[in-house]
C-alpha cells in the first residue's frame, strides 16, 4: 500500500515535469549529410576548375551540373538507404510475431534475460513477462525494441530522406558557385568562392557541433578544414596535369 501511495505521489511531479529532448536526430542527420557533400564537392570542383584556368562561365555551368547531378544521386542514396530499413524492420516484425505465436516461452526467457542486463533480478520482472504475455502487441514491440534495437519508422521516412538531402544538397552546393556569378575571371572568383565557403563550412560546422552534442568550436574547425584540403588538392592537381603553353 504504501509503494502504491508513493507512486500516486510521483504522478504530479510527472505531469508537470515536462522533459526537453532532441527528437529530430534523422532530419539533421540528413541535412548533415547533404550540406556537407554539397559544400565540399562543388567547392573542390570549382576550384579545380579554376586552376586549369577555365572561364566562369564554364566552372559555373560544370558546378551547376554537378549540384544537380549530386543532388539526384545523393536524394536516391538517401531514399534508398530509408527504405531498405523500413523493408529490413517489416522483416523482422514477421520473425517476431512467429516466435511470439509459435514459441512463447522462449520469447519469455528472453524477455527475462533482456531485463536481468538491467540488473532485475527473477521476482522482479516475473510479473513483467506475465504482463506481456496478456498483451501480445506489446510484447511484439518489446522485443523489437530491446531485443533487436530496432525503432519503427516513419511511414513517409524514405521520400522526407531524399528530399531532405537534395535539397540540402542544393543548397550547400550553391554557395561556392555565387562568386562565379559575379566576377567574369576565374582566378578572382575563387578567391571569393574560398572565403565565402570557409565562412559557410564554419558556420555549418558550428551548427552541426550544436546539434549532434560535440564541442561546437571543434566541429567548426574541423568541418573548415575538411573542405580546404579537398579544394586545395582539386586545384593542386588541375595545376600539375594542365598542359604547358609554349
């Protein structure tokens, strides 16, 4: 009686106490990925573009295919990579409602095993299993959950996927072409095409340290300095294969 009182105590605290969490971790995930490749890889190509001395004109067409290009291929990757979890998830909610059906006590044993890694002892989650047992759709998902780790996704998760990154994608790529839009000289637009990426890769950086936990200053540096090596090895090696003038 008096744990029943106590519980009944908590269920205020409960109600009021309101949690804050993270629960759009799959979204950034894919903006991640597609902001990232999308600074990065037009960015190298512009700038290796730019040291075989190409017009603006033509990095700024090349770039262009290439955002649109790398936004399709990213976006079905993406699409893809979404539906093949949701196909494997589908799978083994089969497997799992056969065993459940066809093998119930074993399906218990592992629930009780599944518990006893959380330090409850036989008498304490005894009266769990005889619980799940009663009500079969929640065991199903127990099981989906602590047995196999596995999450339900989103009904619509594959196609948000893909146009999250593309559009992402897009929008990253987009960023180290402006200059090319302006200065008619390559050599003056990937000076601006560099500063005005850095500042961007810095930014995102920055942002994506803030949302996934890490040290924001870090990932900012980092992120920099991934896309200036890229960059600054596309235009080193279009230097040194560019063809001599006589």
């Amino acid at each position: 009686m008096a744990d029943l009182d106590g519980t009944r105590n908590q269920l205020p605290l409960l109600q009021h106490h309101k949690e804050k969490h993270f629960t759009a971790g799959e979204i950034v995930r894919d903006i991640i990925i597609g902001v990232s490749d999308g600074l990065t890889v037009p960015f190298a190509l512009a700038a290796g573009l730019s040291g075989a001395n190409a017009s603006s004109s033509i990095v700024l067409t090349a770039g262009i295919a290439e955002v649109a290009a790398g936004a399709i291929s990213m976006g079905l990757g993406g699409y893809l990579a979404a539906k093949s979890e949701a196909d494997q998830y589908k799978k083994e909610l089969r497997r799992e409602e056969e065993e459940i059906v066809l093998v119930p006590d074993t399906e218990a044993a592992e629930v009780g095993d599944i518990l006893e890694q959380y330090g409850i002892e036989a008498h304490e989650y005894g009266p769990v299993v005889n619980s799940l047992r009663k009500n079969p759709q929640a065991w199903l998902h127990f099981m989906m959950r602590f047995e196999l780790g596995l999450e339900k996704p989103e009904p619509k998760r594959a196609i948000q996927s893909a146009l999250t990154i593309a559009i992402s994608y897009i929008l990253g790529g987009l960023v180290p072409l402006i200059p090319y839009m302006f200065f008619p000289k390559a050599s003056e637009a990937v000076l601006a095409s560099i500063a005005l990426t850095l500042v961007a890769l810095l930014v995102f950086g920055y942002a994506k340290g803030y949302f996934t936990g890490n040290k924001p200053v870090m990932s900012a540096v980092q992120t920099a300095l991934i896309g200036a090596i890229a960059s600054a090895a596309a235009y080193g090696m279009a230097k040194a294969i560019q063809p001599r003038q006589p």
